[in-house]
C-alpha cells in the first residue's frame, strides 16, 4: 500500500474524529446525535453537499486545464462524472431548498416522503427511489467500484484501457479499506437511524481523496 499523501491524512483524520464523535453520543446521548451531530441542515449533511460539489469543480478544473490535449471520450467522461456528482450535491441540500426557505410545489408535497424538492425522496406507488436506488443500486456500484475494479485494473488491460479512455479514476487499497471501515463503524451508532447521515459524509470525504489521488493518477496529467 502507498504511503498516505497529506490529504489523505487529513480526509482520514477528519473522518475519524466525526466518527468518534458520533459513536461516543449515539450511545451517550442519543438525542444530542440526532438534533446536532446527523441534524438535517448539519455538519455531516453540508459537508457530503460540500464535498460532492468540490469533486464536480475538480472535474471541470481538470476539462479546462488539460482537456484540449485529450479526446472527446476523455472529455465525455469528466463531464460526466462531474455532472453526476453536481447532481448528488445539490440532491443533498435539496437544491438550496432549505438554504432559501423555497416552497415545494404542489407535486412534491403530494410524491415526496419529505415533501421537499429532490428526487432521491420521490414515492412511486409504493416504491421509495431512494431505498431502490440510493440503497440498494449504489450498493452494488459501490461494491463492484472499491473492491472489483482495483483488482481487475491492476490484473487486465482492457480495463485498463476503459478507465484511461473515460477518464474514471480507479481507487487505491487505502480508498477501499477506508470506505469499508467506515461501513462497519456504523454497528456501534445502530441506535440511530440517521447514522447513515455520517455514512454519506464517509463517502463523500472518501471519494473526494479517490478523485485527488487515483491509482491511475497519470489520466490527468497532460500526455
């Protein structure tokens, strides 16, 4: 495993504290957890918006700086992912709803298990989007980016070559075991259903750091 850079110091150091944190009151005070730590319009739920939005900017820092040297599936690939990770900042805060005291409309008071205006709270019919694809399809992402792709990067060369090509940045082992652990922390905050506020903040922290600094750093370096 490679030696951590100065970020990924931080990013680590940052997130084991809020974990602490949050261990130490879901069992001491549970109420304190709910209404400060993981509160709607907190520390943790402003944090993932932040670091969502930050990996969106440095997509697009990385289009402008060294996009003209490469081709347009390079290009494809980062205004992608920086377009999926706008989507996910601004799905966290509800696009700023809260921020500026906006109304819902009449359709999301009626199709939103918060009544509020995003998408990953929509009902339809019975069917929760956010339990159906924010759960159990990212999961399977997940699972399949931190854990498969690694080991098929470093073992294949058409993998390679498809994560060069649309410029995906492929974790390192410290990326993965950092998300993993802090996927099994979340036993000891299990008295709280808003631990998961934290888990959110753990993906952000950590995919921020995954973006900064890849295995295949070199995509982003001009040829």
């Amino acid at each position: 495993m490679n030696t951590l850079t100065r970020t990924e110091r931080l990013g680590y150091s940052l997130l084991l504290l809020v974990y602490a944190l949050g261990i130490y009151f879901a069992n001491t005070d549970l109420v304190y957890f709910d209404t400060v730590i993981t509160k709607e319009d907190g520390f943790a739920e402003y944090g993932t918006a932040l670091m969502l939005f930050c990996i969106s900017v440095l997509c697009i820092a990385r289009l402008i700086k060294i996009g003209g040297a490469k081709p347009a599936l390079w290009k494809l690939g980062i205004v992608g992912m920086a377009l999926i990770f706008l989507f996910g900042a601004g799905e966290e805060i509800s696009w700023g709803q809260r921020i500026f005291g906006i109304e819902s409309s009449e359709y999301f008071l009626e199709n939103n298990a918060q009544q509020e205006t995003n998408l990953h709270n929509m009902v339809v019919g019975e069917t929760k989007i956010n339990k159906l694809i924010f759960s159990q399809i990212l999961t399977a992402v997940l699972v399949i980016y931190l854990l498969i792709v690694p080991v098929l990067y470093r073992k294949t060369t058409w993998l390679k070559g498809l994560a060069e090509k649309f410029a995906v940045p492929v974790p390192r082992w410290n990326h993965t075991i950092g998300l993993l652990l802090a996927t099994g922390l979340l036993e000891f905050m299990k008295a709280s259903s808003r631990r998961w506020e934290l888990y959110e903040f753990a993906f952000g922290i950590i995919f921020f750091l995954i973006f900064i600094n890849p295995l295949n750093g070199y995509i982003f370096k001009k040829n």
